[in-house]
C-alpha cells in the first residue's frame, strides 16, 4: 500500500499502518511533489492525525525551502485537530487527537507565521484560515485587515475566518451580496452559523430558487434552519420531493434540528430515518 491507495480508499477503511505511510511520505524529501501534497491533505484526516504527524506538519510548514503549495496544505490539515481539541478543552485528554503541548505548539507556530509579513501569501492565508479554527484575541485584527484588503483572495479568506469569529455580522451581510461566488458561499455559511436574523430574506429566496446551485443550496438549507428555525420548515418542506438523494437528506437534517421531523418518524419511500 502506499500513498496513492490510501487516496481511493474512504479513511475508516484505513489500515493501521496507514498513519506510517502518510508520515514516512511526508518526511521523504526524495518523493515526489504530488505525493507529498497529497500526505499534507492525507494528515489531517481525523482517522490518523496525533502528535507525530502534527509535528510532520508544522515542520514542513515552517520551512520556507518547501514548496508554498504544501506547506499551504499543512496549515489547513492542522484546522480539524485545533477545532477538535478547542471544543473539547481537553477534559478527557484520551478523546483528542492532539496532546495540550502539540495544541499550543501549533497555535504558537501559526501565529508567528501569520505576523511574519514575509511568509508568503500563498502560506500566510491558510495560516489564518487553520488557525482560526481555534480562537484567539489577535484573529480579529487579522480578520480586520484581511477583510479590508483590496486583494480578493484576502477578502475571501476574511469571509471564511467569519464563519469561527464573533463581530462580524455587518460584514458578513455585506459578503452576501459578493459576485465572487466563492466569498458569497462562505457569507451564507457564516449568517447560518452565527444565526444571523437579517440574512433571512436572503438564506430564503435562495432555499425556494430553483436557480440555485447544490452546493450553495445545501449552505442555505442549513443556514436557514439556525436562523429562524419557526420559518424554516416552511421553505424547506417542499424540497423533501427533490429527486436529489443530498438535498432531501440535508433538508431532513435540518428539520430534525428544527425539531420539526422526530428520530421515529417515517419517511414514506425510504424507511425509518435515523438522526444523529
């Protein structure tokens, strides 16, 4: 087995030795630029991540000699595990992934990274974009200045930082609005996640259009439902006929948070569903 499986194979059906694989490859300088990309992709995958590939991680990240694309790579791959460990707080150190030390050493190297004007943009935007994953004072300066820069590609990743940090609301409004369709995806994310009440009419006319595209369509269903969860079953109900299986099972999903559908409820073609 070697890097390129592991890519075809869903992770839970990961051997064990699949961590080892994902570490020798990315520690192997000799090996091809693809394939290490693709173990910086590989790492953060919740299945395998701990401390040694963590630290694979942060190495590849801190040295300037390595390609801007997988040190870019290696940022983002570190999010899911500060996310994870952010939320739990530690309690139970054997439900984490990551031990405290390794947490704080990622945040730490993040942060240096991020104020290092000469870490290339390339770089310092995923920075951002991971370390945000795990909140801390600086990130609203940052979020700031990332929002306010002329650079599109900063603006879009100051939407994205949104969806994890507070104080944003007009912004995100603003975003809404956004022809990039990129920064308009990662708004109504952010509106759904903050529950922002004047994104209604908006997160709405997208649900009922039948122009909108899946992926945005399946940001809205969500959004809608952490909104104004009372209003949301109303729009959402009649895409419970779609012929799309993604849309109709995030939809239920969305009405059993609303708790508007109950684990024991029927669905008439499919069976039971299960919510979890």
């Amino acid at each position: 087995m070697n890097i390129k499986t592991l890519k075809d194979i869903p992770p839970w059906q990961w051997s064990k030795g699949a961590g080892q694989i994902i570490l020798d490859t990315l520690h192997n300088n000799q090996a091809d630029v693809s394939d290490r990309q693709l173990a910086a992709e590989l790492a953060g995958d919740s299945t395998v991540i701990n401390d040694d590939l963590a630290d694979a991680l942060l190495s590849i990240l801190s040295n300037p000699r390595e390609p801007d694309g997988i040190r870019g790579q290696a940022a983002i791959s570190l999010g899911p595990a500060l996310e994870y460990a952010d939320m739990d707080g530690f309690e139970d150190p054997d439900d984490v992934p990551i031990t405290e030390p390794m947490f704080r050493k990622i945040q730490g190297t993040l942060h240096k990274l991020y104020m290092d004007t000469q870490t290339p943009k390339e770089v310092r935007r995923p920075v951002l974009e991971a370390s945000v994953r795990a909140p801390e004072k600086w990130h609203k300066n940052a979020v700031d200045a990332a929002y306010g820069s002329e650079d599109e590609a900063w603006k879009l990743t100051a939407v994205f930082c949104m969806q994890f940090i507070r104080g944003f609301d007009k912004q995100i409004l603003e975003s809404l609005k956004s022809q990039n369709p990129v920064i308009h995806y990662h708004a109504v994310c952010a509106a759904g996640n903050w529950g922002i009440d004047a994104a209604w009419p908006h997160i709405a006319a997208l649900v009922t259009s039948e122009e909108t595209e899946k992926e945005l369509l399946l940001a809205a269903i969500e959004a809608a439902v952490f909104i104004l969860p009372d209003k949301a079953s109303e729009i959402l109900s009649p895409l419970l006929e779609s012929d799309d299986e993604d849309i109709v099972d995030a939809v239920f999903e969305a009405l059993a948070m609303a708790g508007e559908i109950h684990e024991d409820e029927e669905d008439d073609d499919e069976g039971p569903k299960t919510f979890h």
